[in-house]
C-alpha cells in the first residue's frame, strides 16, 4: 500500500531549488516528487493544503531528513528491538539508553515480528557510515552496511526521541518519535576530539564519560595527549618511572596520576563499542620534560631536570643524537601498538623550540620508521611536515587559521609529500580557548573562541595549498592546562565538540549558521537530561527550560 508523501529536508544539490540552507516543503506540494516511506497507511495522506511540517532539530545535521505528516512512533511496555545478526553493539547501546529512562523491558530479539519493533539490520544499499532511518506508526527501521553504520544512526535516533530519554533515572513519557525518513552520510571519514591527560590526568571513568558525549554527536576518533612536559599518563614495561615518577604530578601540583596497561585496555575497548578509534599520542622532541626527568640517561648531560607544574611551552627536547632516545620510542610505540587496534600512533611533533632544525628533521626522520615498524601510520602536528615522512602519513593543522606563515608551508610540504591533513585551527577547533573575556576557564593566545567562530569555517579553504582532497578530516581538541572536573570538561566541550562535529559530517554547501544555531539549541533540554554543565552561549537561542 502506498504510504504519505513525505515533506522533504535535504542538502543543497538534492533539493527541488538548490539553494543554501534547509527547508520543509509542504508534503501535499511534493507528494508526486518524493518517495513515500514503506508500511505509513493511506489514510494518513495530507491534502494540498496542509501546513508544512517542521524538520527535526539534529546535530549533526543529516544530508536527507524527509518528515511524514501526522505520522509517529510511539515506544510502548511492548516495544521490542530487533537487532538482526552483524549489528554489532547498536542494539545494546540502544537498549541500555532506553532501559533506563523509559523504565520499559525493551527485550532485544534477533528477529520476528514486524510491528512494534525498533529494527537495526544490515543492507547493501550503503557504504561505510551511511545509514537509512525510516520512522512509520508500527516501527522504526535502521538500515546500513556496517555495524559502524548502524550505530550512528541510532545517535540520530536518540535525538528524535524526548530530551528525557538521556536520563539516568526511569521519566514520563510519552516516548514518541516523528515519522521521517534519514538518509545520510559523513563528508569526512576523520571526526575527532583530542583529551590532554598529561597536564592534567583524567581517569578512566571520566574519560569513558567524555566519549559517550562525544558519540551522540557522531564523533569517531579519540585522541589521548598522554604525555607533556607535566605527566606521563601511561605505564610502559621496561621504562616505569614514567609513569610513577613521571606521572606523579600535573599543573599546579597535584597528584597527578596515569593508566596502567589494563586501565588503558580498557578504554580502548570502551570506545570500540561506540565505533571510536583511539588514537595514543606521545609527544617529541618537545613536551618531554615528564620523561627527562624520570630518567637521567634520557639527557645529553646524564642529568634529569627536576618535575615541572607550570604551563610554559618549548622548554624541553629529546636528545636527538643519543640512541637510548630511539629504544625508548621504539618499546614505548611498540607496546601502545600492541595496545591500539587502531591505524595510527600520533608523534606530536610541535613548539620543538629548543631542538635545531637539523635535529628536528632527523628526529621525524627516525620516528617514522619505528611508527612503521609496528604496522601503523603516523600522525603528528603540521610541523611534521619539515621532516622526511613515510607514507599514509597524517599532519595535524593546529595554527590558528591567520598569521601563521610557518603552520601554512609545514602543512603545505605534508601534503606535496603525499599526507592527508586533519584540520583543528586553535582559533575555530580549539576547545580550550575561551568563549569570551570573562570566560573562567581556558586561554586566549590563540583568541577569544564563540560558537560561531567554532562552527562558520571550511576544512577545505582555510590553508592556502590545502584543498578538499587533502583534508581527512577535523578534530576538536582540548587541551587541560586549567580543567580538573567533569563539569569543566563539559564547559568547555559544549556547545562547541557539536559545532566541529556537524563542520566534518555534513556537507559544506548545506551548512549555515542561522540554522545551526536553532538545532544546536534544542541540544540544550538533552544536555540538562545527561547532567551537562554547558556554556549557555548568547548566541544560541536556548530553550527556556535550558537556561
């Protein structure tokens, strides 16, 4: 039986009139251009005349919402889901989300009946992370290629879905979602948060706390800054003072802290269950005084420098000619490769203000080789760069995105040598700058950092010599010279993580801040539900019940 037609949504290119921005059409004006989404009844057919209907307020925004007049699903004691075989953990991700706002049984079944059901099943239709949503009065059907796939579209899902249902205790319904149908696709395949636990150390269930907020929101790389000048935050065989000695403090002196292999482990596996690669990072030849001091051999002189708990810069380098620097690096990144599924080991690689050029240079080009060596691809910060680079090699862009002549010719000879770039602009990407002048957490240096200055930029043209084939990706990351708590991280995060989130999902041409800015607001209640402590900015129209 045909169903309704569908009120359409899409990105520019897809629309009937190919213009900037998102729309709803009036379904009865469309009903003969757009598809009907499988199983609505008749009955529910508009009349030319009916309103328009209001698209769905979702971040990241999706390259095809199409909503379904007087159509909703509503979850009942009865509702079951369906999570057919090869969907990996999306059914219980779900489940476990749903359990425990609605307060309802919610069993989940391999398979059977069709009504009633929240279904996640694996198709050939769609490639990677794409995903098709269709939502009708008896069930809600997820369909994608991959496991990956599937659980980003149930994060589009829990946002059609009452703010209510992020809670942690049993809520009111009811639980209702509106008829549509998503059709939708990342524009990068990099889409990532960095999380500085050496200058301030986050433990495992803070950091398990950061990426389930950062998966709402699509967000599939996490990068772990595990060592600085103030901590090393990982145990490795062979070398343990640096974590016990090296670890043993942070900025401003406290007690600092670090994973052992296991704690580490598992963080790793937590963030595979929500489809997030992590991505281990030690820093060099700069931002090692933590290691330095932890063993005297370390240094050109045999002599350790003392622990260091300030926030200056630039200091500290590797001793490039000594090899017990490279069977250091060399057992450090075997084991975090051992440890990390993932593809790739990041380097560091920036502010190496007391290495020589020429030592830089050799660094990089000893680095890479052990990075090779154990099956991964390296990764490090645009100044990279300036050295000899191995294939599959990613630089970092972390220059603001003006005034800086040195970060745009680094990035620039990463790319003529072949390297992909991941775009994080501290004065757009930064997480840690503040919002305003009276912000009480973060730094300035690279400026003052709004919402809009988060979210109004273009991976694509922001560096001269960089184009659209160039750029893996973006990354948002936050740096903890002055972070300590939960509600810091999330000040800080949020509202912007969402904002570079949508830059690396949704397509470009689509994007407009006048709209953003209403869906990034209906993020508020959902926010209050998870216990958020965001930054109500005065450039989002937040919700009364936000505030």
């Amino acid at each position: 039986m045909a169903g309704p037609p569908l009120a359409r949504s899409d990105r520019p290119g897809r629309t009937l009139a190919g213009r900037r921005g998102r729309r709803v059409l009036a379904a009865g004006a469309t009903a003969t251009a757009l598809a009907c989404v499988p199983g609505a009844p008749a009955t529910a057919r508009p009349s030319a005349a009916s309103p328009q209907v209001a698209a769905p307020r979702l971040v990241p925004e999706p390259s095809s919402v199409r909503t379904v007049p007087g159509v909703t699903f509503t979850l009942t004691r009865a509702t079951r889901i369906v999570a057919r075989p090869g969907s990996g953990t999306a059914g219980p991700y779900l489940a476990g989300i749903l359990r425990r706002s609605t307060g309802y049984r919610l069993p989940l079944v391999a398979g059977g009946a069709s009504r009633d059901v929240i279904s996640l099943s694996l198709s050939g239709r769609e490639k990677g992370e794409a995903y098709r949503l269709d939502v009708t009065r008896t069930a809600v059907r997820l369909e994608a290629g991959t496991a990956e796939g599937l659980f980003r579209g149930v994060q589009t899902l829990r946002q059609l879905l009452p703010p209510s249902v992020e809670a942690a205790t049993v809520q009111r319904g009811p639980w209702t979602v509106p008829g549509v149908r998503v059709e939708d696709s990342p524009r990068f395949a990099w889409r990532g948060t960095m999380l500085d636990v050496a200058r301030h150390f986050f433990t495992v269930r803070q950091v398990e706390r950061y990426i389930d907020l950062a998966a709402l929101y699509k967000i599939n790389t996490l990068h772990l800054h595990l060592s600085d000048d103030q901590g090393w935050r990982i145990a490795i065989n062979g070398w343990p003072r640096l974590a016990t000695y090296g670890g043993s403090t942070e900025v401003g002196g406290g007690k600092g802290g670090y994973y052992t292999q296991a704690d580490y482990t598992q963080i790793v596996r937590y963030a595979a269950a929500r489809y997030v690669t992590v991505m281990p990072e030690i820093d060099g030849p700069g931002h090692t005084n933590a290691a330095l001091a932890s063993y005297a051999r370390l240094n050109c002189d045999d002599k350790a420098p003392p622990l260091y708990t300030g926030t200056d810069v630039g200091f500290s380098s590797w001793c490039i000619g000594k090899p017990v620097t490279y069977q250091l690096l060399d057992d450090v990144l075997g084991q975090l490769a051992r440890l990390t599924p993932g593809p790739y080991l990041h380097v560091g690689g920036d502010e190496a203000h007391s290495t020589t050029a020429a030592d830089y240079a050799t660094y990089i080009g000893r680095i890479g080789p052990i990075v090779t060596g154990h099956g991964k691809k390296m990764v490090g910060w645009n100044e990279i760069g300036a050295g000899r680079l191995p294939a599959g090699s990613v630089a970092q862009y972390w220059n603001t995105a003006t005034g800086s002549e040195s970060g745009t010719r680094t990035a620039r000879e990463a790319v003529a040598q072949g390297a992909k770039v991941v775009m994080s602009p501290a004065n757009r990407a930064y997480l840690d700058m503040k919002y305003d002048e009276n912000t009480r957490l973060g730094q300035d240096w690279a400026g003052l950092v709004e919402v809009r200055d988060a979210y109004d930029w273009d991976p694509a043209t922001l560096v001269d010599g960089v184009t659209e084939k160039d750029v893996l990706g973006v990354e948002a990351p936050l740096w903890s010279e002055t972070l300590v708590t939960d509600d810091d991280i999330d000040y800080m995060a949020f509202p912007r993580l969402p904002a570079i989130a949508e830059i690396g999902w949704s397509p470009q041409a689509a994007r407009t801040w006048s709209d953003f800015r209403v869906r990034l607001a209906a993020q508020g209640p959902r926010w209050s539900a998870l216990a958020v402590n965001y930054y109500r900015s005065p450039q989002v129209p937040w919700p009364v019940s936000a505030s």
